[in-house]
C-alpha cells in the first residue's frame, strides 16, 4: 500500500466515531535503575476523557511526555492519531504535534511574552498565517477562555488560576484534536481549580477534543468525569451534570509504580473494593 | 573509589557527548530551514551592543594599566619611546581578545545559561518543542551566530580603546611625544599579530556561547540548578577561553611565524 493510499485509510478511520487516537501498547520506561513505567497499556478513544490517576512519581506525566515525543520509550509502541511516534525523529515528531495540544504544569508561559504572544506563538512562528488573521484567532481564543482584556499583559501579571487558563489558550490557538493536561489544576484554589475544569469540559464537548488529563486532584477528576457542557437556546455556554451516556466517556486509569491498578468509569472506581484505591480516593 | 572514577568518567564522557551533538546541530541549524530572524537579529544587539560598555571599560583601563607598568621596566632600558609598541602588541595579540572573551563568559556566558536553564525547570523548553518548535534553532544558533560574529567586533573596539588608554598615559604620565606613540605602533604591528588578535575571538565567542546554552540544556533541579549552571558556565566558559587562547596562539605561530 502506498504512503498516500494508507494516510488516505488513516484518515478514513479517525474520522470515524470509536476511533482510538492514542494507543499505548505494552510501553516500559527507566532511567538508570529506577523504573518508571513497568507495562502501560491503553487506549483513548477520539472525542473522550482519559483520566490518569496515581500519586507522584507515579509515572502518569511520564506517560504525556512520550506520547507528545518530549521522551522515548524504552519498549512498547505508542501510536497517535494513526501514527507510529515511539521511534520518530524530533523531526517527524513536529507534524505530530501539530494535532496535539498539551498544557503543562504551572502552565510554562512563556514569561518573556505577552498573553498575545503566548497565546499566538505557534501561529506567528511555525506558521505563514497573516497577522491579522493570527490576532483574530488570538482574541478568539482569549474570548473563549474568558481573558480577553489580559491579551496584552505578561504571565507574571496574571495570577495562577489565569496562567493555566492563558496555558489552554495557547495550546487550542491551533486547533488540536487532542488535549494532553499535566497537572492543569495542582496548586490552585477550589474555586479557580473548576474555572479550569470547567475550559477543559467546554473543550471537549463544544469542540470535540479528545482529552488525556494526568492529575492527582480527585475532586477535578471527578468534576471532568461527571459534567457535560452545552449551549442553552440563546447559545450561552453551560455546564451541567452529564448524561450517563456522557459520563461512561470519561475513562479512569490509575497508576502505582508505573502499572495500571485500575481502569473503568467513575461509579466504578468509586466502587473499587481495591484497598490502595480505597487509600486513595479516601 | 573505583565506581566514583569510573561514574565521574561516564558522566564527563555523557557531557562532551552531549556538547559535540549540541554543536553539531547548531552548525546544522545554521545552515537550513526554519531560521528565527528576529531572534538572531535580538541576539546580536544583546550580545553586541549590549556588552559594549563592559568591553570598553575593561580594554580601556587594561591599556592604561598596561602602559603605565611597561613604562616602568621600558625606563630600565632607556626604551620609554617604544610604549606604544609594547601596548599595541600585548593588546591586539593577547590581552585584547582574552580579556574581552572573559568580559562576555561573565555578561553573555551567565545570562545564557540562566535563561535558558530557567526555561529548562519551567518546563518552558518542553512547552517550546510541543509547539513544534526546535529549541536549537529557537535559542542556541541565534546566540551562536552572535557570538561567533560580535566578540570579534567587541575585540577590535576593545583593542583600539585600550591603546587609546595606553596613550592617555604615554601622553600625560610617561610624558611620550604622540607621534612617536602611535608610529611606533605602525612600525612595531605586523599582519601576523592581527591574524592573531583577529582569529581568537571567533574561537571565543563560540566557546563562550555553546558552553553556556550547553550548561543551560542540561539544567536540572529548580532554582538552585539554575544558579549551578550559571556559576558552571562561567568556570568552565573562562577556563575553556584561557586553554583555547594557548593553543590558538600555538597553532598561529605555527602558522606565521
């Protein structure tokens, strides 16, 4: 089969609903002695939630980095978006990322750069958009986030809750069909913690992204797990419990020492009789 | 004590690895696509114009330092005349070159490794490679092609203000004619001291830049990792510019001479 023939079949596939965009097959990972993952395997279906549960050090941030190329694997294969990325160049990774927006954590700003220049840089830098069009697409994206008047501030002017927020903004400015969330939520408050819940939420479900969200933060993962978003009659976006239907999208994965302990929906792993999950969620 | 040997061995073996990769991807960067204008064009005024006073000061004051001493031992000899020869060719041959090479280990060669190794613990390199940006070409070649171009610039400006300083003392202190100063340097510089006093500075500012974007890569440990990486690259960046104007010089006498 030709290369055309089978990107053509690739192509085919995602666009159907089901179709898995990560894949995870058997993948280890150490450094040195100390071993981080020991055999993950799992899959992330396009347009649902996969949550990455685990205490630190854990290897659940490891697991994000190898699928956006930011670390190799040792052995196993990761496939994403219908391509082989665990032996890819940093070079042939770069077309990969294209289609993968990842926000790290404290939201690695850029703090030499405006909220517009963060938010914009992958389209002033790597792309040969117009500016106009690049600054349109920036004040949208700021209006979906709800920072619009921050455009022209620096990160070291926004609080923590806003980074992150300012974070999602510029990993969507270039409309990517999978979120990868490393701690979105870790050191803010409650209250601000579910603004960025709520970003991650209208993501999903208004723009149909598929989501890999590492955390440690039950409250935020049940949160993701067990809301919907919509748009009421006038178009105004609200969150509001999900479906059941809606809810079984959200996956749970948890980690201990680099293996899966658990993997299922929400009411399942709150169920789990599993005395270290029990530990955990308690 | 032998696993602490054979563990340094293995760790200084992984270093100059990794420095050789660096360089050789920079020079690859160099030469191909994507190239980050803005960022060579910020580069070259920072590492530039923004180290011009620095560079001055320190070749002003050498030159006078210079010229005053020399006068001290020149009159022993009844050579007092010969000042400016004796500056001329100390400043553009050694002094100028060396000294402005640790001038910027210690203004550009800190603040590189402090950027970018604060960018290492801020994750702000991982987020640069996620945007499918190459943090090579983005940081390191733009810097490179600084340094390799403005410390020679900075080295003639630095030379030139340090023989003005010696004549400033030949003038008013050792009370030399100033024609003769400045005749004695024309007669007293040959083309081979210029190659000299020209060739090291491309040698330095390379050295200077790809050590310190080098330490700041290999960033690990928050804040006081960034504080270590600065303070290794500005050791290693002098020591790297002493040891490489020795076998410069080796080489260029070799050579001209």
């Amino acid at each position: 089969m030709g290369t055309e023939t089978r990107t053509e079949t690739v192509k085919q596939i995602l666009a159907e609903p089901g179709a898995p965009v990560v894949v995870f097959d058997h993948v280890k990972l150490a450094f040195d002695e100390k071993v981080i993952l020991r055999d993950l395997s799992f899959t992330v279906i396009k347009g649902h939630t996969k949550i990455i549960l685990g205490a630190s050090g854990s290897g659940k941030s490891t697991a994000l980095k190898i699928i956006c190329g930011l670390l190799k694997a040792d052995s196993g294969v990761v496939w994403v978006n219908g391509q082989r990325v665990d032996q890819l160049s940093e070079l042939e990774m770069m077309p990969v990322r294209a289609d993968l927006g990842m926000i790290f954590q404290e939201g690695a700003l850029f703090d030499s750069l405006t909220v517009r220049e963060n938010v914009g840089y992958k389209l002033y830098e790597e792309t040969d958009m117009p500016l106009e069009q690049i600054d349109k697409r920036v004040g949208e994206v700021l209006g979906f986030i709800g920072l619009s008047e921050h455009i022209n501030k620096m990160p070291s002017e926004l609080s923590g809750g806003q980074r992150r927020r300012v974070a999602i903004a510029r990993a969507i400015s270039f409309r990517p069909s999978i979120m990868l969330y490393d701690e979105a939520t870790t050191g803010l408050d409650p209250i601000t913690a579910t603004t960025v819940d709520e970003e991650m939420i209208k993501l999903r479900d208004l723009e149909n992204v598929s989501s890999i969200i590492v955390t440690h933060q039950l409250r935020d993962a049940f949160y993701v797990a067990e809301h919907m978003a919509r748009r009421d009659a006038t178009g105004k976006v609200e969150i509001v419990p999900a479906t059941p239907q809606k809810e079984r999208q959200a996956e749970f994965i948890m980690l201990r020492d680099g293996l899966i302990v658990f993997e299922g929906d929400a009411d399942t792993l709150r169920a789990s009789p599993d005395p270290y999950i029990r530990d955990f969620l308690s | 004590m032998v696993s602490f040997i054979e563990r340094w061995g293995k760790e200084a073996a992984l270093e100059v690895q990794e420095y050789v990769r660096l360089t050789v991807l920079a020079f690859h960067g160099i030469f191909t696509r994507p190239i980050y204008r803005h960022d060579i064009i910020e580069q070259f005024d920072v590492i530039g114009a923004g180290s011009l006073t620095v560079v001055l000061l320190a070749g002003l004051f050498t030159g006078a330092a210079l010229a005053s001493q020399s006068g001290l031992t020149l009159d022993q000899f009844g050579a007092r005349p010969v000042v400016g020869r004796l500056v001329s060719a100390s400043m553009i041959k050694e002094l100028g070159p060396v000294l402005t090479a640790l001038m910027l280990t210690g203004r550009i060669g800190s603040g590189i490794a402090a950027e970018i190794g604060s960018m290492m613990v801020t994750d702000q390199i991982n987020a640069l490679r996620a945007l499918g940006t190459d943090p090579i070409r983005k940081l390191v070649v733009p810097r490179v092609l600084a340094g390799i171009f403005m410390a020679p610039v900075l080295t003639v400006i630095s030379d030139f203000i340090g023989i003005l300083g010696g004549w400033v003392i030949a003038r008013y202190q050792l009370q030399v004619n100033s024609g003769l100063y400045w005749s004695s340097i024309t007669k007293g510089l040959y083309m081979q001291d210029v190659w000299m006093g020209l060739s090291k500075p491309f040698v330095f500012g390379f050295l200077i830049v790809t050590i310190a974007c080098h330490v700041g890569l290999r960033t690990r440990g928050g804040t006081a990792g960034v504080g270590r990486s600065t303070t290794i690259s500005v050791v290693a960046g002098s020591v790297a510019v002493i040891a490489a104007d020795f076998f410069v010089t080796q080489i260029m006498i070799a050579l001209f001479y």
